[in-house]
C-alpha cells in the first residue's frame, strides 16, 4: 500500500517499519515550510497519515480537505510507531 506521511521531521524508524509491513511512503511532507500549507495530494495514495503533534491545524484542514475530495483514507497518529500501528491495523 502506498502512503503519503504529512508532519515530522526525522520518520526514518517510522518508514523502517512500514516497509516490514508492506507499506511504501511515496511522499513525506515535513509541513515546517509555508508552501506545505498548499501541499497537493497525489492520487495514486492509498493512505495519509497526519501526526497530530507536528502539524499545524491549517495544514492538516487542508489535507483532511484534498483526501476527502480524492476518497483517500485519512488516519491520525501520534509520532510513535505504537500509534501507527494502532491506527493502520
């Protein structure tokens, strides 16, 4: 499954595990830098996973707003591969 990863600066651990369990981010948007604000989602996703703790409520409004409009799945985590895995499984 394809999954695009907005918020986070460092999710090498995060990606790491995904790969075990057959995920692949295609696109990882860090949301620090003010055009992440108008990030486009590509549709070729299967996921976005926003981490609450890294995103500002613009941004992750406007992702929630993109995915609705393309059927994509939206899910909401924590930075922590517990709650990654919590919401994906």
């Amino acid at each position: 499954m394809k999954i695009m990863i907005v918020g986070g600066d460092n999710i090498n651990m995060i990606n790491f595990h995904l790969c075990e369990k057959g995920f692949y981010i295609v696109k990882h948007i860090s949301g620090r830098k003010n055009n992440h604000k108008c990030a486009v989602v590509p549709a070729n996703i299967d996921i976005v996973i926003i981490f609450i703790d890294y995103v500002n409520h613009k941004l992750s409004e406007h992702i929630k707003k993109e995915t609705k409009k393309l059927g994509i799945k939206t899910v909401y985590s924590k930075r922590a591969w517990s709650n990654v895995e919590s919401v994906l499984m």
